[in-house]
C-alpha cells in the first residue's frame, strides 16, 4: 500500500463549558489540523491535532499548518503500514517539531489498521479490558465555583477529578479542600500545577493540604525542580509536560521522581512515539495516562485505542475531549458512561470521519 494523497483540514472547536485554564493561561477552544492520508488501495486514514495554545507548550496551531505543507509532499510514495519508516522519513525532512507529525503519523496507523482489519488498540499489541477510565477538568476557579463543577461532573458519573492549581499555593489548597469536601472521598482527585510552582511554592501547597489525598502532577517545570520537591511529597506523583522524550521517561523512572507519566501524543510525534513510551513506562512499573493536547473525535478515539492497548494495572485514565469541545468531526465514538468509555470496534480508529462538514482542504499533495 502506498500513500498517493494528503489533505489537510482546520477545524475549530470552542468548548462547551467556556474558557479552558491552567496556571499559564487560558483557551476558549482548539484550533485542530485534521490530515487524511489516501492510498493506492482505496483506504483513507485519519489523525487528528490540536494545541492547547502557545501558551501551553512549544506548540502552535499555524505552525501545525505550515509544517503539514512542507512534510506531506516528502511521504508521498511511502507505505503508510511501516510506521517505523516514516517516522525516520518525516524526522529526515524536519528536525524536532513533533506536534507538526502527529497527526500524519496517527493517520498512517489508522490506514495501515483499516487496511488489515484490525481496531487500532489491535494493532499497537492488544485490547486490554472494553473501558477506559475518564477525568474531569476544573479550572482555577474560585473555591466555591470549583466544588459546584465537581460535583456537576459527579453527577455525570466523573469518579476522577483534576483540579487545577499552581498559582498561589494557599489557595489552591483552599480549592482542592472545597473540591473533596463536594465530592467525598470516594472519587479520585489530582492536583495538576502543569509546571507552574517553584520548588517553594510546590512544598508550601504540600504542607497546606497535609490529611487530603490525592496525586500530585508536574508541580514544577523541569525533571530537576519536580526531583527536588519529590521527597517531600507523600502522595503518587505524576509528570506529565516534562516528558516529551524516552531520555526523560527514562530518567523519570530510574531515579523515582515520578510515579506515572502523563503521555500526550502529538507531544511526543504521534501514535509511534507515544506507544513506544507507553511501553516502556509499563516496562518501569510506572502508571501511565496516554491523552493528547487538544482535539475532538478523531483524536479521543485514537487516546482511546492508545490506553486500551495499555495493560490495566499500569492504565490510569485518558480524557473525553469529544465531550469537551461543542463540534464533533466523526461518529461511531462510543457515549461515555458511569466516567468510562470503549473505543469503536470498527477497523482503525474506528470512527467516520464527517468529511463533508471540514469544508475544503486548505492543503492538498499528490
């Protein structure tokens, strides 16, 4: 099989509860690159993109589109099955900028996938349980207002919360306090600064929330500084924007700074990377969550395929960002239900794309 065409589509895709913050700033929507990859054989694959904002990480929507312009003319000719071959291709052509391969990559797995007849989680190596376990977002919000969310998303039958800190320390505590006091003990809560704290403030916000449980995710900004406040943290901790490579993972694991990993995958550069890591974080002993940046059908389908084909003892959860955004650009995505949802059974990622509704190309190669 040979790719003979690549097509690109933007999409945007406000969020359906408003503005969408963490400690660094904030996003009314995504801003998604959605890429076809069309074969000699009649199979078209799908992946999907969509940065948080450049506010978040060495990301950029526009840039995601420029990229895609110069990368999709070199895999013309290439076999969308060979993953591998690719991934060497599109790094010859382009040094670093993973986000800009992402999508590209995820949809060679879904042609390659459909192609064979095999649901992408098949594919990457198996299908671990039906379900996945799902969170929830609250945003730095005032204490009050984060309790009245949590418990809405409660109610919708959310049992994993991720409340979002990393400003004031003392306030933030005030928020995670009111989060569990709404919910109980019973669901889950984790602490997410994304970066945002100094060691200081990081130990502050531990000594402020001594008797709550929860985990703790990506206090600090670098591998160095969420080193330094490991040891005076009680609970699972998680990192999350600091792994972007295996050398990261790595050294993650091997020196106990964290616990679990957070793995996003047009960080990393696609479907390949992201299973690469995932499996060796599994190898390490280390829980793993595999989500993505941004996105809405195409792209939770693919989180969906990438954590079921985690083994359940090292899966934590992925995110429903189909749910998050008020457009949808496939069907076939299974309803989330009591906080989990199944990937399609259908071949590849499992979804039809609606084609019809991204409107024309902005980018075509052949």
């Amino acid at each position: 099989m040979r790719i003979t065409a690549v097509r690109a589509f933007r999409q945007r895709q406000p969020f359906a509860d408003g503005t969408y913050s963490t400690a660094g700033g904030s996003a009314e929507g995504f801003d998604s690159l959605i890429v076809a990859v069309d074969t000699d054989e009649g199979v078209t694959g799908w992946g999907e993109m969509a940065p948080l904002g450049a506010f978040y990480a060495d990301a950029f929507a526009s840039g995601a589109r420029a990229g895609i312009a110069d990368l999709a003319p070199g895999v013309l000719g290439a076999d969308p099955c060979q993953p591998r071959r690719l991934v060497r291709r599109m790094d010859s052509a382009m040094r670093g900028q993973p986000y800009v391969k992402s999508a590209l990559d995820m949809a060679c797995w879904d042609a390659a996938a459909r192609f064979r007849g095999q649901p992408l989680c098949e594919a990457l190596g198996g299908r671990f349980g039906e379900a996945v376990d799902l969170y929830r977002s609250l945003p730095p919000i005032e204490p009050g207002a984060a309790a009245g969310l949590a418990r809405r998303y409660a109610s919708d039958g959310y049992r994993r919360l991720q409340v979002k800190v990393g400003g004031d320390p003392h306030t933030d505590a005030r928020r995670l306090a009111a989060v569990r006091d709404a919910v109980g003990p019973d669901v889950a809560l984790f602490a997410d600064a994304n970066g945002g704290w100094t060691t200081t403030a990081a130990r502050r916000f531990l000594l402020a929330t001594a008797g709550h449980t929860y985990t703790l995710e990506q206090p600090c900004a670098t591998l160095e500084e969420c080193a330094a406040v490991r040891p005076h943290c009680p609970h699972p901790l998680i990192l999350d924007e600091s792994i972007d490579t295996l050398p990261a993972l790595v050294r993650a694991g091997r020196e106990g700074i964290a616990d679990g990993v957070t793995i996003k995958i047009a960080r990393v550069g696609g479907v390949t990377r992201a299973a690469t890591l995932r499996d060796v974080a599994v190898e390490l002993g280390m829980t793993v969550t595999v989500e993505d940046t941004g996105g809405a059908t195409i792209d939770t389908a693919a989180m969906l395929h990438l954590s079921l084909s985690t083994p359940e003892p090292h899966r934590l959860h992925t995110v429903d960002f189909t749910d998050w955004v008020t457009v949808a650009n496939g069907d076939g995505l299974p309803a989330h239900a009591g906080g989990r949802m199944a990937a399609p059974s259908a071949p590849g990622l499992g979804v039809e794309v609606r084609e019809a509704e991204l409107g024309e190309p902005f980018l075509r190669a052949s």
